[in-house]
C-alpha cells in the first residue's frame, strides 16, 4: 500500500540580477516552505522552468538543497530525451533525493507506444536506487493517455504518477502512489483516493495548500469549501498569465528574491500584472489569520 505524500510543492527556481540560478535565493525558498509545513519540495518541474536550465546546473542545485531541506527533496528528470534523463536521475540518487518526477520528453510530439518505450528503458537502465513516478505534464509535452499509464505502472517499476485526474478511477487498481498534478482539481482528486498532490500553489501560497489538505483528510467539509474557494481566487489570477509568471511573482512577494523575470509581456498584461500584484497584498492577510 503505498504511503500518503501529503502536499509536494513544485518550487520555482530562483535566478539572479543577472539571470543565472541563485543557491542563496533558493535556500530562502526552501527555508519557507518547510516553515509553512509541506511535506515535499519538487526542483525543477514545469513551474521550476527545467528547459531553461544545464544539466550541471540542476545537479548541483539538487545536491544542495537535499543537505538544506528539512523534508525530502524530488527531482524532476525531464529533458529532451532519454540519456540526459538518465543523468539527472543517476545524479538524484546519488544526491539523495526521495525521489524522480519523470515526464515525457519535451519538444517533439510522441505515440503512447514510443512513450511506453521510453519510460520501460528508462527504468531498465536506471536500475534500482530511487523511487521513479511518471509525471504527465500534457500542458508541456506530450499526453500519456490513462491506458498508457496503466501498463506502466502495472510493470511494478514505477513508484507512482503525478497526474492532473490522479482520482480517475482508470488509475485505480496498481499499488502505487496516485498524485494530483492539477491544483484546481486536487480537492476532488483527494476525495477520489489521490495520495497526494504536487502543486505549484503551494510554491506562493503553501499554508493555503497544506490546510485544505488538513480539512479534505479530516472530512471538514465547509472548511474544504472555504479553502478551495481562497484557492480558487488565486488559481483565476494565475490562469491570466503565462505560466509560471503569477506563482513566480506572488513567490516574490512573499519575499523570495526572484532575480530577472524572462517572459516578456504587452503592456497591457503588464499593467494586469500590477493588478494582480495589488489584489495579492490584501488578500493574502485576509485569510492568513484564520488558519
């Protein structure tokens, strides 16, 4: 039976003035997120922005935030293709993460059947060591669809899936660890029997996260709909953006130095931009005193 992994936040990754990645920034990062109480931090997924990131770079920020964490770190191995993969996660495990997010490779589109190649092979010659979870991410590469993933999984080489319908019942059945990647959906995943959650808000707002797990395990259904709709609020400014843009902004604003923003946006998205920055200020204290 696989155990409950709580909320994983998908941190972002904290640059520079001059845009290169920040260890010093990123230990602020992890230091409050551990305060706020996640049970997890994930580097370098999709909010974590993986591409834009050398393999040595990604290493090196792993090694160092597995000594700095107070609870356990996962690497998310995505990359172009299989052989850089396997080096991100050789060097997870030597690190001593907790565990590998692997996601299909991003760029190019591809079959369920070159997909399933590639997961198999990778898991063939990573060997054993540490926990490796499929990842689908079909916002950024391309989709394993739930029969695909019900093969792998039921290989008995995977330890789990991050999945934006982790409750669908078509994944139901393989002892493995089912995580809602959908920070909108989670909720109803949770209720479904998901395991947990990798979640980018918990990366700008992980109190909020953390407690509407609290209430969705403790069967506090108003307070399950008081969270989810404080959850909800964020989530809608966030979706007016390019991703990551609104995480990485509030991030900051809870006070992790963010360095240089890269997504260049109009003038109008700027100016939304502000709004939201505004709109962010006054609502985080409104519901912080009531957890």
């Amino acid at each position: 039976m696989p155990h409950d992994h709580g909320i994983i936040a998908a941190a972002i990754t904290p640059r520079d003035l001059k845009g290169a990645l920040d260890p010093g920034a990123a230990f602020e990062l992890i230091d409050y997120l551990c305060k706020a109480k996640v049970h997890g931090i994930a580097l370098f997924t999709a909010v974590g922005e993986y591409p834009a990131f050398s393999l040595e770079e990604r290493s090196r920020l792993l090694y160092l935030a597995v000594k700095r964490s107070r609870v356990p770190i996962y690497a998310c191995a995505g990359s172009i293709g299989l052989d850089d993969s396997l080096q991100l996660a050789r060097e997870a495990r030597r690190g001593g993460a907790a565990g590998v997010l692997l996601p299909p490779p991003h760029f190019f589109p591809y079959l369920q059947p070159e997909l399933c190649e590639f997961f198999l092979q990778f898991s063939r010659q990573l060997g054993e060591g540490i926990d490796v979870y499929l990842a689908n991410t079909p916002d950024f590469t391309s989709e394993l669809l739930p029969e695909t993933a019900c093969h792998l999984l039921a290989s008995g080489r995977f330890a789990g899936i991050v999945d934006p319908v982790a409750g669908n019942g078509a994944l139901h059945g393989a002892p493995v660890a089912l995580l809602s990647g959908d920070d909108a959906g989670f909720p109803a995943a949770r209720s479904a029997g998901a395991h947990g959650a990798l979640s980018a808000a918990a990366c700008a707002v992980p109190e909020l996260v953390v407690a509407l797990d609290a209430a969705l395990l403790a069967g506090n259904l108003p307070e399950v709909e008081r969270l989810h709709g404080l959850l909800r609020e964020f989530l809608a400014w966030v979706a007016q953006f390019p991703f990551p843009v609104a995480v990485k902004v509030s991030t900051g604003l809870r006070g992790v130095k963010l360095g240089v923003q890269r997504v260049l946006l109009s003038a109008e998205r700027q100016r939304l931009l502000e709004a939201f920055c505004e709109w962010f200020k006054g609502w985080l204290p409104s519901w912080q005193k009531t957890l």
